[in-house]
C-alpha cells in the first residue's frame, strides 16, 4: 500500500485491490455531493502515457479514430484505437502539453495502451513512450462546483470547452489541470507526481471545503456514468465497434487511414448501424453482464448497470437498432426483469435519433 492509499484508509475508505476508494462509508453523502456540490476522487488506475519527439501526433494519428494532427498547446482530444475489424482496444484522451503529448487511458489499461504504440513505432520515428502511470497520481473534481472550485485554485477559465488542459503550480511542483467532458457539473482531473499525490489531495480538499467539496469512491463515479449515459468497462471492448457505443464524435471521417477505418467509413457512408447503446429503465437492479430480450428473442446485452443510494436503477445496454427506440419494452436476464428504452445514450449521429 502506498502512502496515498494509507491516507484513504486513514479517511475512512474502503479500498479496491488496486488501493483506489470504493467509498468511505457514506455512498448517500457522496452521491448527492456530486449533485448539489462536488465530489473529489483518486483517478490514479487510470493510465498516464507521455509520448515525446516530433513523431508523437504521427504515431497515434495513424493508428487512431480521431484527427490528432493540429492540435494547439493545451487542447485536448479523445480517440479510439481500433484492431483491423475496428472494435475497440484501448480509448484515450490526448492533451497537448509544452513538454509533449499526454495520453490518459482508461482504468488500468495504461501498460496495455504503453505497449501497442511502442509495436507501433516504425524505423525513422522520433518518438518515446514514457509509461508514467507509477510515477504520477491522478485526481478527479466533478459537480456543479467544479469549476468555481478551479477558479479558487488559479485557473482563469476561458469559455466551456470538453478538452483543454494548464499547468499550474500546487505544493511547489508543476500540476497538470484538464477539462474532461461532464458527468455531472464541471468535470477536471489534476495530475501531479507521485510524491506530492498526498500533499495535493489535501490541499484540494482545503480549498474547495467552502465549495461542499468532499472525498468519493469509484462505486459513486460509476454509478454517475451510467446516469450520464458515458461507456467505460465492458462497453469499451473489442465486442463493439466505437460507432455502437455512442463515439461518434470521437472519429474523424475525413482523415487519411488507420487501423479499422475502412469498416468504420463503410458504416457511415451507409447510415446503417447494426447495434446501438441505449439508457434503460429496469423494475429492480440487474447485474450486468446479461441478455436483453425484444418481443422473447435476444436483441443484445446489459453491459452497465447500478443503483443510487436513492434507490434509483441507471443501466446501459447495447442493443439491435430495431429495438432502441425510446419508449420500446424490453426484458434483461435470465428471470425477465421488465425494462424499457429511456432514450440514446453516448453521442448518435441523426440518422439515428431522427
């Protein structure tokens, strides 16, 4: 255990396997922080890749969904890593920093996305991957105030944009602050080394204690994802194409090739979408993975699902086209629970939702 995880236990958490909070023993209190103030979260399992030289935007752009070339000095953009029958491998949000170009990968998949570009580097390349997961730890601000909470901590906020990163000094260091799409309110993350991952986590709680800023595990993000409709775990896999699970705008279909584009292009040029992943309504709670049924006969999968601490139930699944529509009546598991369509979830293109 480090001394980050020792904190947390200190704190009262409950921790997972890889030392990052469950919870700290008051899911109520944290769920609706995160809804009427803001909640501050250890994101440090999720990958932190650092790639320099001037080959770093050519490297991932040939081997990604989205257009990473042109990118300005802390913007941020994410992608899609495909295999040759375009289902997914690895997602990861790309800033651009003066020091080189940070990729932030999914939860624990930063030694896994380290290694496929390092197979990737072509002879006359100038690039280095530097894995910096181990050596860096990760925050993350979500709620309504976020961003006054940022404010209070240096940042002078330009108008709203999902990607965008600065460099600000905390505990006499250099931390990286990044704005990520909203879950719930403003949504940043803070990177900083691993030494001072104690000192910052502190210092961050200080500051936002006028803000109703308070420490949350990964049972209250998670549980914020699913209501916000945003796939991660097994909606990330290599079972779907990005296009299913609602990563429309995280593919460019005008740049040059990549792994997996030519099925990627094809299903877009014919506006024609086999699966899709939608928002269900579920009578009670069922663990997902499980079958989803239309009219008795399987239509796809629950692949997300989770309940409140006010007894709500959020679920995503990912399911025939012929049965996504709002408002259709489905069933979920070997017992049937009755379920419905509630709407779209992730980002769908108009031929879609239209």
């Amino acid at each position: 255990m480090n001394e980050l995880s020792a904190f947390h236990q200190n704190m009262g958490a409950l921790l997972a396997a890889d030392g990052i909070p469950l919870h700290y023993g008051d899911l109520r209190s944290e769920y609706h922080a995160a809804l009427d103030g803001a909640i501050l979260l250890d994101r440090s399992h999720e990958g932190r890749i650092l790639l320099e030289g001037e080959s770093r935007f050519d490297l991932i752009n040939r081997m990604s969904t989205n257009e990473l070339l042109g990118m300005s000095v802390f913007e941020g953009r994410p992608t899609v890593f495909t295999n040759a029958n375009a289902r997914i491998l690895f997602r990861a949000i790309c800033y651009n920093l003066p020091g080189g170009l940070m990729m932030i990968s999914e939860p624990g998949q930063g030694q896994g996305l380290s290694d496929l570009l390092r197979r990737n580097i072509f002879f006359g390349d100038k690039v280095e991957v530097r894995d910096q997961s181990l050596t860096t730890a990760q925050f993350a601000i979500h709620g309504p105030n976020a961003d006054r909470i940022m404010r209070q901590v240096g940042l002078e906020l330009p108008p709203p944009a999902d990607y965008c990163a600065y460099e600000i000094a905390l505990d006499r260091t250099v931390a990286t602050m990044a704005r990520r799409r909203s879950i719930i309110g403003g949504h940043w993350i803070i990177i900083c080394p691993a030494a001072s991952a104690r000192t910052v986590y502190r210092q961050l709680l200080d500051i936002g204690q006028s803000f109703a800023l308070r420490p949350a595990g990964s049972l209250t993000y998670n549980t914020l994802r699913i209501r916000a409709g945003r796939p991660a775990g097994l909606e990330l896999s290599s079972e779907y194409i990005p296009l299913e699970v609602g990563l429309w705008d995280e593919v460019n279909f005008e740049k040059g090739c990549y792994t997996g584009q030519e099925i990627i292009a094809r299903m877009e040029s014919r506006q024609r979408l086999a699966k899709v992943m939608v928002s269900l309504e579920l009578a009670h709670l069922v663990k997902a993975p499980a079958i989803v049924y239309s009219d008795g006969k399987e239509c796809g999968k629950l692949t997300s699902s989770a309940a409140s601490p006010d007894g709500e139930v959020f679920a995503l699944a990912v399911i025939k086209t012929a049965s996504a529509r709002p408002g259709t009546a489905l069933e979920v598991g070997d017992a049937r629970c009755s379920a419905r369509v509630k709407d779209y979830a992730g980002i769908q293109p108009a031929f879609i939702t239209d």
